[in-house]
C-alpha cells in the first residue's frame, strides 16, 4: 500500500488540468512515443497535418447526397467508406477539430474478440483496415503496432468465462490459445502469476495511434471527393412530414451554411444526444468520466503483449512505459457535457482510481517502483447493455446514428464505418447487427432516465467482471411489469428481464414446499456505491445460485419439472409479452401481401398462419403469426404477434415498407393492450374445455381460432403451440387478463398442472426445433439456410421474393443443422462446431432438452455448395469453453420430428418414460 501512495502522490504532481490543451499536447505526446512524439512523428506535424488535410476555409456545398457529424474515429471510417459509394457528394463535419472529441485521448487498445460474433467482426474489419488496407492506399503506415494480449483469469470460472469468448472468436478466425499458469512467463516474462488460474493468448491484437488512423481515413476519403470541414458547428437538422406522416431528414443548418441532404450520420460520440434532440430522436447513452494514466519507464517492457486482467485492469505498453485503467463501481456520470468540450480532460480522482493502482501492481509488480508520466480522465460513452447505438432511427427516415461504443469506439470504429456505411447505401449492414441496432430497445419506462442512468452504471461497474448465462440485470428492473406479475409473484415466480418485461423465469418453492414469497426484485443498490446500502435480498440469493458454468442444482431441476409436466400433462404460460400489432386501413390487404410470405388473403377469417417477413436480399426481418380480423365496419385487418426482442424493430420495418410504398394503412403496437395465455400439453383441453363450453376444442384444427368467453370475458381462442404439444392460446384485452388467468388456473390446479417460466418455454420449444429470433434466424439468415422454405409462397408478392426463388436455385454456402450432445455441463450458444477436426460454424442457440436427456442446439453448418449429405457424413464435436464434446448431427430435431404431440398424439411408450423421468 506504500507503493500505492507512493504513485498516487507522484501522479498529483503530474496530472492534466482540464480543458488545458497544453498539457493535452504533452501528455499525449508522451504517450505516442515518451519523448513527444507519436510513432516517432512529432505532435505539432500531427497536428498540422490534421489543418492540411480538412477543409476548413473551402465554402460549404449546397447539398450532399450523405453528410456525416463528428470527426472522431466512428466518423472518419464512415466517411471513408461512403466516399468510395458516393464520391464527391460525401459531406464530413467536424464542430473543432479531427479527433478532438473522445477519440484524441483513446487508449489505443484494439483486441481481436468480442463476446459477441457481429462485434468481433467489426474488430477485425478494423484490424484489417489500420494494418493492411489504409497503408497500401495511402503509403504510409497507418498508426498500427501488433502486440498481442494476455487476458489472465484468477479463478476456474473466470477462465470459463474467457474461453467461452475465445471459442466463439475462434469461429470468425482469430487465432487464439488457451494458456496454462507455467506458460505464462514465457510470453509475459513481468507478470506475477502467483494468482491466476489460467490465460488466453490472442497474438493479433495491437495498438492503434488515433491521429495517424483518422487522418489516414480522410486522406483516402478526400481522394474520392469526400469534402472535410472542421469548426463547423451543427446548430439543427430540418425534417419534413409527407401525408402519410413519414418524417425525412431535408437538411443540415451549421453556422458556415446549410446543406440540402436526405441523410444524416450521428458520429459524434458523447454529444450525440445533442445532435438526436434537433430531431426529435432519443438515444439512450449516457456519458462517465474514464480514466487511465501512463507509468514512466520499466526497464524489460518493450515488446511485451497488452495484458488484460479480468475484474480488475487492461494494461497496455506504450514505448518504455506502461499504460493501465479500469472500470470501477463508482464512475462519475457527466449529468451536462458541455457542447463545446474539445480536447479537454478532467482531474482524476484517485480515491476512485486506487483500486485499478492495485490490480496493476498485483500482475505487474515493477509498477510498484515507478513514478507516473501523465494521467488521462475524459468523457466517454456507454449504453445500457455494453453495445454501440447503430443504424436509421424509427422516428426519422435518413437519421442514422453511430454513437456510444462503451469506450471501444477506436477497436470498432473501423468495422462500424463501414457497416454504417453499407447499411446507408444498401439499406442494411453487411451481417446481422441487431444487438448494435439502435430499434433493439424496450418501448415502455415507467421512468426512462431512471433506467437509463441504472443499467448504463451498471453495464460500466461489470465491464470486466465475469458474465453467467442465466445471471440478472438488477438495474432498472420494475419498468413494465405486466398485468399479471402479482399473479405470478404470489406463485413463487423468479423474474427475470426480457424486453423490458419483468417475467417469470421459473417458480420457486421455500423450504416447506410453498411457492416462495421472497423474490421481490429490490431497488437497484448501486453495488454499494454512491453512498446506497449494498442488498442482501432473496432475489439476488437466488439468482446467484444460477451464476455458474455447470447446472445449478435448484434451478435446473425446477425447470425439468415445469418442462417435464408440460410433456405429460400440461403447463401454463403468460406469453402477454410478446409484440402485437394490428395493421389496419384501406391498403391492409396490399400491405399485408407485401410483408408476409405468405398470402394472408388466401386464408379464411379465423386462422392463424405463421409466416416470415423477409428484407430484400431474402433475410428474415422476422418470423410472425397472422390472422385477419375485422374492424368495426367489417373491413379487413390483420393481427401480428411476434418475438418480445424485436418490438420496436419489427414496427419499424413494417413501418418503412409502408412508407417505401406509399400504402394506405397504419401499424398500432397493441403489445400492452393484449394478453395472452397459453396452455400447452396433453391435459390442456381437460383444463380450458370446460371454460369455453360454447366451442368444441377437439373440433380445432391446428391453427384454428375462434370467439369465446372465460370467466365472461371475450377471448379469442386459437390452437397454437410454441413448444410442440397439443395447447391453445387465449388472446384477450389486457384488462381481462387477470378473471381469464385465474380462472383457467383454478382448473389447472385441480389437474396437478403448474405455470412455467421462459427458461422452460426456451427450452422446450429449442427441443421440438423451434426457431428463435434473433438467435436461430435473423436477417443475417435466409429462408433456404434456414429450411423454411415451406412458408414462402410461391408468388412474387411479398418482398424479398425474387431473392428467395435465386436462392433456392443457387449453390449454399451454410445451412441449419441439430446437434444433440450427451455431456454432464450446458450449452448456452455459440458453442464452436467442429467437423471432421475443423470448424465449420458455431451454435446460434442451444439448451438442455429434459425429455430427450440431453443437451440440444442448432447452428449453420459452412461450406462451399453445401449439401444434407455433406452435413451428415462428418464426424462432429462441439467445443466448449476450449473441450471437445462428441455430437450427434441432425438435419432437424430427433424430438417428435413429425409432430404428433401437436395433433394430439401421443405415445404411452414416451409418456411412461416422461413421467418416469418427472418423478
């Protein structure tokens, strides 16, 4: 600890003065190179290079087919990339200077893996650009050093946690190894290792200068005609409305001109809130302040690999010296960052930075005996579950937004720009980024800045910490909750949050065997911080008995009893969440021909059909149940349900489409106004008949709805399973929800059947092969890849048609397989598939299947021209945070393959052998 003060009382003498940009020219000067130079390169010819290269004197143009705000690195790689799409007609703004934002005081780390397939490819999409393409266009290197990173683990579970990234990483090419503690110091000779468990090695990583970078973007950019204009200032951006109330983006106002333009790029990092609000559009991020500082020289660490230790700090060398910071518990929010803060920097607070002093000296003890160069604190972004804000608004057509990289904007930004600019031009990205989109988010808060400042904090407190499959948000919880949550509470309910909706996981008992009435989600407690009284609830208890990489005991048992009573004789699930939506107007019919692929109008009234809408290029938008309605004067309309996920997403493409073609008819989000409660298993017509004594169940046929009374409410009853089994659906007016619920549990109850959470919906629908957006299928995916060409017509009405009929004719490059695996650990997804001894795909979803006994999961299967008989004919294992488990393929799933449960029936082999396995 004498260390420790010893540095901190050096780095007070040290630090940078906010808002200095003297002190800004010598610290970062200092951290380029140590002797004021970046790579060698003087800062002040840095800097003059940044005047030569923009613009600032030349007359802003009168219109622009694109133009783009913010110079930092999200918006000089966009520029880059639309000025080899658009040319000349490319417009960049910068309101000071290049980089002088947040990019000029990035730390410059760039690793290879993301937890998630489409950030590492943005990663490595960067990687590509700053190593091999920028040189080779401009001649000159473009602010790139390969040093490799050493992600060290103390415990079992941490190295658990890594490697579950780095085998999905392994999927997209990286090159990666798993490290034991004794090799260690064969690439890292300065670590201690005395603590840790085990290592992964990724040789690819490195360090990126931003001011070379960014002006390597411009330099290209400008020789396509691109046009740079720095200390322009956006004052706002004019819409206009046409008369079917669709909001484009006309021009930008600055105070050197206006430019005409149809499209807008929100890059301007922490300040793109400012720029969201002159139309209109709220983009959740908010702004903490970040800070890392730079030791002086450390005699051995040249050429050492960028280390970074998990729940504690990144290191990383910079020349002679080191570079290290953190994410602590207690960050200070920016409650108004200032709109003119340029190059401007904050003084650290030490009290809240100590903690990352002591994770450096624990790897690195040579920290210990070195004083402090300079130190960093400046302003950065951050969302609520650790993804940028990417892609064209829903309020406004031609407003795009790249903002709030949680402090990665340098590692992603190149791969960003060109997404961003892909989905500009093409109208959508190059793969599927729908956890970056910015129509991901919930639709309703009960208080939105009070999610917002939660979730942000403590997406930024567990940055570096481990992450479990089944562990809980406990930020901003409560938000929407359900007609029906007391219901559930009362019935022993663990909420889990999905959507926004606070709904069931599973239901749980107390020590005498009756539902547990403890598991009241608390108030968010600030993991201490801030002067709150850390929980200890019931809740949390509870939830950290599923934060594990092996089956949690109690959970995974409750949940193969709700699965297991659902196969032999019935569950009841609340499916309120789900997104719901009535199009209605006088072009319903033309729309609904255009959205779905498959004609509605060919079906009579009262049947619900399943049914994809797909994009263009034939990619699944998403996958929906259908059926026509009748409004108040007997005019069609149609009722859409479809996944909770992709709520505002979904409205938002329905939307654009009635836009593009000018359709007559309108898209209401009923989400909140409908209810529905499904019952599913062999039992259910015994528990719902009896309720519904005006229709006949058993005269249902699959898909079938039609109007009855529970409890003397209307409600629409249909016969529908997501799970596989004989079940019915009761769709009815929120405010009936809680009469309809009762009732059909009152005869549940007499029947010994129980209400089930979603981690038993999951699991069963997983195991009868049931699809999953945006995990099995997504507009990344196609109809023909994903074996759903049964539910495309063969018609050229719907969109994405054409593309399907090509598609269907032309050689596969991947295509959907099941893989079951008999292992004692779970699979939660993205899983690395080996075939024949190499990697051919990863899982896209996979869960544990209680009547089959086993793990089960689904994933595309690459390679050039493939054929069924390609996928069957290999020997395949599935890799498990770094193990090789044998697997079975599948072309679907062995679970029922011809679906006899949902006809009803059943086998008395497979029930005796259900109800074996339930008691």
């Amino acid at each position: 600890m004498q260390n420790v003060l010893w540095i901190s009382k050096m780095s007070r003498l040290c630090r940078s003065k906010p808002y200095c940009l003297n002190s800004f020219k010598r610290a970062y000067s200092v951290l380029r190179g140590g002797n004021g130079t970046i790579n060698d390169v003087p800062y002040e010819s840095s800097i003059h290079k940044t005047k030569k290269s923009s613009t600032p004197n030349a007359k802003l143009p009168s219109e622009a087919d694109v133009v783009v705000i913010g110079a930092g690195s999200v918006g000089c790689s966009t520029a880059y990339h639309l000025s080899k799409l658009y040319g000349s007609k490319v417009v960049l703004l910068e309101k000071d200077k290049i980089t002088s934002g947040t990019t000029w005081h990035t730390a410059g780390i760039l690793w290879s893996y993301r937890p998630s397939e489409t950030e590492t490819l943005m990663h490595l999409q960067t990687r590509e650009l700053i190593s091999e393409i920028l040189p080779k266009e401009t001649g000159e290197d473009a602010g790139w050093l390969k040093t490799g990173t050493l992600s060290t683990a103390k415990t079992s579970d941490g190295l658990s946690d890594m490697m579950q990234s780095a085998t999905l990483a392994k999927t997209c090419g990286v090159e990666i190894y798993q490290l034991k503690q004794h090799e260690i110091l064969d690439i890292h000779p300065l670590l201690n290792v005395d603590d840790v468990y085990g290592a992964v090695y990724s040789p690819g990583d490195g360090t990126m200068d931003p001011a070379t970078y960014c002006m390597a973007y411009l330099k290209v950019a400008q020789k396509h005609g691109a046009k740079v204009f720095e200390n322009c200032n956006v004052i706002d951006i004019t819409t206009a409305e046409n008369d079917l109330g669709m909001r484009k983006v006309t021009s930008v106002v600055t105070d050197q001109g206006t430019i005409k333009t149809n499209i807008v790029v929100n890059c301007t990092g922490a300040w793109a809130p400012y720029i969201g609000q002159m139309v209109g559009v709220r983009i959740p991020q908010l702004t903490f302040k970040h800070a890392y500082v730079v030791t002086e020289g450390i005699p051995g660490i040249r050429n050492t690999p960028m280390v970074r230790d998990q729940a504690t700090v990144y290191i990383k060398p910079q020349g002679d010296a080191l570079l290290f910071g953190g994410y602590e518990t207690s960050p200070h929010l920016v409650e108004n960052l200032p709109k003119d803060f340029s190059f401007g920097l904050y003084d650290l607070d030490w009290e809240v930075f100590d903690e990352h002093i002591t994770g450096a000296i624990n790897r690195i003890p040579a920290i210990a005996n070195v004083g402090i160069r300079s130190t960093v604190c400046g302003p950065e972004s951050f969302t609520i579950d650790s993804k940028p804000n990417m892609g064209e608004s829903v309020e406004v057509r031609g407003f795009f937004v790249g903002s709030a990289f949680n402090s990665a904007g340098m590692m992603t930004g190149g791969g960003a720009g060109r997404q961003l600019a892909h989905w500009v031009y093409h109208g959508r990205p190059e793969f599927d980024l729908i956890n970056c989109d910015i129509r991901r988010y919930q639709t309703h808060f009960s208080n939105y800045n009070k999610w917002l400042w939660e979730r942000c904090h403590e997406k930024f407190a567990k940055r570096f910490k481990l992450v479990y499959k089944h562990d809980q948000n406990l930020s901003g919880r409560n938000q929407r909750t359900g007609i029906l949550h007391e219901c559930h509470a009362s019935r022993g309910a663990l909420f889990g949050c999905r959507g926004g909706f606070e709904r069931p996981a599973y239901y749980v008992k107390d020590g005498e065997g009756l539902p547990d009435s403890n598991l009241s989600v608390p108030e968010y407690d600030f993991y201490g911080s801030y002067g709150f009284d850390k929980h200890n609830s019931g809740y949390q208890n509870e939830v950290l008995k599923d934060c594990t990489y092996n089956f949690a005991e109690q959970s995974h048992h409750l949940i193969g009893q709700e699965c297991l009573k659902c196969r032999t004789s019935a569950a009841v699930f609340d499916l309120s969440y789900m997104a719901k939506y009535y199009l209605t107007g006088p072009d319903a019919e033309k729309a609904i021909k255009r959205l779905l692929s498959r004609d509605m109008t060919r079906y009579p009234d009262g049947r619900f059909v399943y049914a994809l809408m797909l994009n263009k290029a034939g990619g699944i938008e998403s996958d929906v149940v259908c059926t026509r309605i009748r409004n108040n004067s007997g005019d069609p309309a149609y009722y859409i349900t479809a996944a909770s996920s992709g709520e505002l997403y979904f409205q938002a493409h329905m939307q654009q489409v009635l836009q593009d073609e000018s359709l007559k008819c309108s898209i209401e989000n009923v989400t909140d106004d409908r209810a529905i409660l499904s019952i599913q298993g062999p039992k259910s017509v015994n528990i719902l008949q009896p309720l519904v004594s005006a229709i006949s169940l058993k005269d249902l046929k699959y898909g079938d709805w039609k109007e009855a009374h529970v409890a003397d409410k209307p409600v629409m009853v249909g016969r529908l399973s997501f799970v596989g089994e004989l079940g019915f659906e009761c769709h009815c007016d929120s405010k009936h929800a809680k009469a309809v619920y009762e009732a059909i549990m009152q005869d549940a109850d007499k029947h010994g059947v129980r209400p089930a959470g979603y981690r038993a919906l999951d699991s069963l629908s997983t195991e009868i092969g049931f699809h999953h957006w945006p995990d099995t299928i997504c507009r990344g995916d196609n109809p023909v890849e994903a074996r759903l060409t049964k539910l495309c017509d063969k018609t050229s009405l719907y969109i994405g048609s054409k593309a399907v009929q090509e598609l269907e004719s032309s050689p596969l490059n991947k295509k959907q397989a099941c893989f079951t695996v008999d292992m004692d650990v779970p699979l939660y997804g993205h899983e690395a598939v080996w075939r024949n001894d190499e990697i051919v795909g990863y899982l896209s979803t996979a869960d544990y299947a209680y009547a089959l006994g086993c793990n089960i999961g689904f994933g595309y299967v690459k390679s050039p021209s493939i054929t069924d008989k390609f996928i069957l004919s290999g020997n395949y294992e599935i890799e498990r945070m770094g193990i090789r488990y044998p697997a079975t393929v599948h072309i679907s799933s062995p679970f029922d393959p011809g679906f006899k449960r949902m006809m009803g029936r059943y086998s008395d082999d497979d029930q005796n052998k259900f109800l074996s396995k339930l008691q």
